[in-house]
C-alpha cells in the first residue's frame, strides 16, 4: 500500500508540475485558467487518493474525500466566474 500510495502522490505531483508549465507557457489568460484547473484537480484528486489509502480510519479517509470535493467546487466556480468576466471584457 505504501508503494502504491507512493506512486500516486508522484503522479499528482506531476500533474501539479504540469499545471503550472501550462500556466507559464499559455498565451491567454482563458487556456491557463484551464491548465490550471484541470491539472491542479487531477493533482490534487491523486494525492487525497494516496492520503486516504494510507490513513488509519474511515473518518479521516471521509474528512479527505470531503477536503477534495469542496476544492472542485470552489475552483471551478472561481475559474467559470474569472473565464465569464474575461470574455465580457472585464
């Protein structure tokens, strides 16, 4: 379990390190919200992954789970509500 929690957080690490190149390389500002959404998702999805294999309760795992799904939420609503405002010209 060690071994695979270990690999996953080295997976999202990489998605982490992918979203901040597509950041930096992007032209606009629309494609680098998105690099950094998805891949800032996917990272962070990964490493909660690997936290609630080697956590020692179901309450902790749960706790995790639930950390993960409230950043979802927030920034894809926070990139929707800076996208819509870029392409009204703001």
């Amino acid at each position: 379990m060690q071994v695979l929690a270990g690999m996953l957080c080295l997976l999202g690490a990489f998605f982490f390190m992918a979203g901040s190149v597509g950041v930096i390389r992007f032209p606009d500002s629309l494609s680098r919200i998105h690099a950094l959404t998805k891949a800032d998702n996917l990272g962070l999805g990964f490493i909660v992954l690997a936290l609630v294999i080697t956590s020692q309760s179901v309450a902790v795992g749960l706790k995790l789970i639930l950390i993960w799904v409230l950043a979802l939420v927030a920034s894809s609503s926070i990139c929707f509500f800076l996208g819509r405002k870029l392409i009204r010209g703001g």
